[in-house]
C-alpha cells in the first residue's frame, strides 16, 4: 500500500512538472475552452429561439451593421450610403472592423456570425492579457494557479456574456483594453525607477497609441486613458514633474487629438 502511495505520488509530482513545464500552453487551451464554451451556449440558445436565423439582440447592432456596410462600400462614417457624414453610431472603429467581414462574405444577417468570430477572438486575448495581473514573474506558482480562475469566473457573469456576444462593441472593446493593458504594464515596469529612459518614451508613445485607439472604440473611455496616464506618471509627480508632464501628454496627447477631430468633424459635417 506504502508502495502505491508513493507511485501516485511521484506521478503527481512529474504531472505538475510538465504542466508548469508548459503553463503558459496549458493557459492558453483553458482560456480558448471557456470563451468558445461561453459563446457556443449564448449562441445556440439564440439559434434555438430564431429557428436557426443569425440575428442579434438589439437594434443598435443593427445600426453598427448598417454602418460598416456603408463602409464596405466606400461610404464610411454614412448610416446608410449617399446620405451623408453621420455621427450617430456609438463607435468610430468597430463599422470599420465589421465592414472587413462584409467585403470577405459574411452579408446581411450573416454579419452577425463575422462579430461573434471577432467577440471570441477579443475575448480570448483579452483572458491571455489580463492574466499578467496575477502572475508577478516566472517564479510565482501561485500567482499562476490562481490565474486559471479568471476565465470560468468572469464568463460566469450573464450579464457580461450577454454584452461580449450580443454583437456590440463591447467584446473588441475588451481586445483593445487588452492591449492598452500590456502597454501600460510595459510602461508602469519602465517608470519604477523613477527616470527618464528611451524605454520609457517608447512604451509611454505605446500606450498613448492605444489609448487613442481605445477612444475611437469607445468615446466614454477617455476615462481609462486618464487612469492609464497617471498611474505611469505617478513616480515623476514629487521630484520630476516636467517628466510626469511629459508622460501624460504622450499617453494622453492621441487620444485628446482624436477627439478634437472628432468634435470638429461634427462641428463642420
């Protein structure tokens, strides 16, 4: 019995090995299961309501539709074609992602099919990006056990579910964030030692590019750029402010530009 103890053991043992041998691997194949899971249950059950029609749960869907067929066509920022410059979609960049799924095929109601490839994608990066919020380095075993909560805990929310696969911009919205998240983390890890280095203004122009394009995402997520600013700037605040000053026009200077082009193009149009 002692015997068999110790070969469970000892195969445990070389078990965890190779997974932490491949963690990041392992990771990756967990979050792709529990965003395909989630989306295949939010969009069967929609399958099963419309009788096997693709549609979407509201009618500003619709709209972001119209616009990137518009788009598609060669008349971007147009509700519909030939009408005119409109700014009544809540998003500047998502028709333009939407009008890429048009111009290869997915027309009409299959439209829809094309933003839940885009959502799943977004989504997944979004769970590969937010993990290095618990993982502080290689070393930290527990940081990356712990990690492997976040996929089925934050897909386990209904309401968010229904918001990342509802064909709104929220899920590439999420994939933009991401994506401001691994700047900022670049730049936060560039300003801890609290000088001004080439590193530090590449990853600062980094994340202000990002945050520009979070913006044109989402107006309301002037926000976030502003945490994402000051947060780097933080460590210049006492004794380098003309550094911190620096740092918040590079991570906040696109965004600031895109909506004073934005404002003028609805002043003009």
């Amino acid at each position: 019995m002692c015997i068999r103890d110790r070969s469970s053991v000892s195969k445990l043992r070389r078990t965890l090995a190779l997974v932490a041998k491949y963690d990041a691997l392992v990771y990756a194949v967990w979050a792709a299961f529990c965003t395909l899971s989630s989306a295949r249950l939010f969009y069967g059950y929609m399958l099963k309501q419309t009788g096997g029609e693709w549609s979407g749960p509201l009618d500003d869907v619709f709209i972001h539709f119209d616009y990137a067929r518009s788009t598609a066509q060669g008349h971007p920022f147009e509700w519909v074609a030939g009408n005119g410059y409109s700014s009544g979609n809540t998003s500047l960049s998502y028709p333009f992602v939407l009008a890429f799924g048009w111009l290869v095929g997915f027309r009409e109601e299959r439209l829809m099919v094309f933003a839940g490839l885009v959502a799943c994608f977004c989504v997944f990066g979004l769970l590969l990006a937010a993990r290095r919020l618990f993982v502080s380095d290689e070393r930290d075993t527990f940081g990356k056990a712990s990690s492997y909560l976040l996929p089925p805990v934050m897909l386990s929310v209904g309401a968010l579910d229904w918001s990342l696969w509802s064909g709104m911009e929220v899920a590439f919205y999420l994939g933009v964030w991401a994506i401001a998240l691994v700047a900022y983390l670049r730049a936060e890890k560039a300003a801890k030692r609290g000088i001004e280095t080439r590193e530090l203004k590449t990853s600062t122009w980094l994340l202000g590019l990002a945050c520009g394009a979070l913006f044109v995402t989402r107006p309301e997520a002037v926000g976030t750029c502003l945490v994402f600013g000051l947060a780097v700037a933080m460590p210049y605040l006492p004794r380098k402010p003309k550094a911190a000053l620096g740092v918040l026009l590079r991570v906040g200077g696109p965004a600031v530009l895109l909506l004073l082009l934005q404002s003028l193009a609805n002043r003009v149009l």
